[in-house]
C-alpha cells in the first residue's frame, strides 16, 4: 500500500525528490513490462515464420522426392504414370514456394519492440530532465 502524497504546493524538497525518484522507478518498472510483453508478442509472429519456414521446407523435400519418383517412373514405365508424378512435384513445389511467401511475410512484420521501448525511457528522461529544469 502506497502512502497518501503530499500536495506538491506543500512538499519539502526531499519529499518531492522522494516522490519523483518513486515516480521514475514507477516508469521503468512499467517500460520493462511493456518490453516484456512486446519481445513475447514478437516471439510468437516469428515462431509462426519459422514454423511456415518449416513447412515450405518439408513440401520442398516432398517435391523434390515426388520429382525424383518421376524420372524413375518415366524411365520404367509408360508416359501418364511419370507425368502424374511430375504434377504432384510441380504443385507440391507451388505450395512450398507459397508458404515460404507468407512466412517471409510473417517474419518481416516482426517490429522491433527493444528498440521502441529504448525511445520511450528517452522520451520519459528527456521530459523528466526538462520538468526539473524549469
């Protein structure tokens, strides 16, 4: 529980630096929070990123083995079983090509929260050191 403050017309100079440094440690406990929350929010969007990523990978081995399994049936066999083959790998690389799109899209949206965090203690030190000097 906080104590009742003392108007700021009737403070002594210590209580007023008293209640200013509870003020700021008040703010940069707050900014840290913020920070917090805004690295876990970041952390989630590129886990999705990382995860489409993945994803785009894996359709691209598929792809690759689908192809691969084209050259052997061509070889082997007659033409519509080797160009089956061939359509399943050229969709399945679409679809690796797509989800690697969105993923790109999903990681560049990422903001980079440390940084605005940074201008905003600047910002409060910055108005903090201005309303003391007047």
């Amino acid at each position: 529980m906080t104590e009742p403050r003392t108007p700021t017309s009737e403070a002594s100079t210590g209580e007023l630096i008293a209640q200013a440094t509870a003020d700021i440690s008040t703010l940069v406990r707050d900014e840290i929070a913020l920070a917090k929350q805004d690295i876990a929010t970041s952390g989630k969007r590129l886990g999705v990123g990382a995860g489409l990523f993945g994803t785009a990978g894996t359709l691209a081995l598929y792809g690759l083995g689908a192809l691969v399994a084209a050259a052997i049936l061509g070889i082997a066999e007659a033409l519509d079983a080797w160009l089956a083959a061939l359509i399943v790998g050229a969709v399945l690389f679409v679809l690796a090509g797509i989800a690697a799109l969105v993923g790109k899209t999903r990681v560049s949206r990422v903001p980079e929260a440390p940084r605005e965090r940074v201008e905003s203690v600047k910002a409060d030190v910055a108005a903090a050191r201005h309303g003391a000097a007047s």
